[in-house]
C-alpha cells in the first residue's frame, strides 16, 4: 500500500451547509466560493482558531455553517502549511500573520470527511460554538 499524500492528523475546514449538502447530493467536488481567487481550500489544524476564524471572514455571510473534521491521510490533493492568507478579498488578521495554515490544492474528497459538525450563531451572524468538537472555544 502506498504512503498517503498527507500525514499532518485532523484537519478543519468551514463551509456553508447548503453548499455542502448540495455538493454530496449531486456526488460533485467540493470548492469554496473563493477557490477561483484563492487558489486553494483553506484548512485549520487547530480546533481553537476555527470561532475566531469564522467570526472574522464570515460573520456577514448568511446561512448555516458545518465544520468539516477532515482526515488528512484521506485527502488526494496536496496539503501545504503556508502563512495565514486572505480568504477572497478579506485580508488575515495582522496577528496570525506569523502562524502557519494548512492549504489544500484540491478538492475535498467525501471519503476524508470524519465528522460534519454543526456550528450555533446569534442572530446577528456571530459564531458561537461547534457542536461536538472539543477545544473549539
């Protein structure tokens, strides 16, 4: 059996449930809205960074959000750690400018999926909590 592609544990990704849903009902590969701009899926490995994350680019976009619980030996495209990025035309906060975020160069395979988490918002688009996910606070 050949080695995975990627060995870097657990990651995490963000993503609006109707496109989700949508994505697995028509056996579709799955992209982010900012794929095009971005040039890849942004991913976390940290359970901690996911609320805050998600309250800085997407507090305004409406809608349900899942958390996605990925196996990253499961991934067919590539896994790159680079420095926080902006997610379209959002820039990454200064103080995450030095850390390194997983980058995936592809789409996100079904089978890597471990876990779909739902993720509680206030009414006025904050995030809150992940459901069923330790560590995210």
């Amino acid at each position: 059996m050949a080695a995975p592609l990627n060995d870097c544990g657990l990651l995490y990704h963000l993503v609006q449930q109707e496109l989700w849903e949508s994505v697995k009902a028509e056996h579709k590969d799955y992209y982010p809205p900012t794929f095009e701009s971005d040039g890849f899926i942004h991913l976390t490995k940290e359970a901690n960074l996911l609320l805050p994350v998600a309250n800085h680019f997407y507090t305004g976009v409406q809608g349900a959000f899942l958390v996605l619980e990925l196996d990253s030996t499961r991934l067919t495209s590539k896994v790159v750690f680079e420095p926080a990025a902006p997610v379209g035309s959002t820039p990454a906060k200064e103080s995450q400018a030095q850390q390194l975020f997983p980058h995936l160069y592809g789409t996100i395979d079904a089978a890597a999926v471990v876990r779909e988490l739902p993720v509680v918002r206030a009414a006025d688009g904050a995030f809150l909590a992940i459901e069923g996910l330790q560590g995210a606070s």
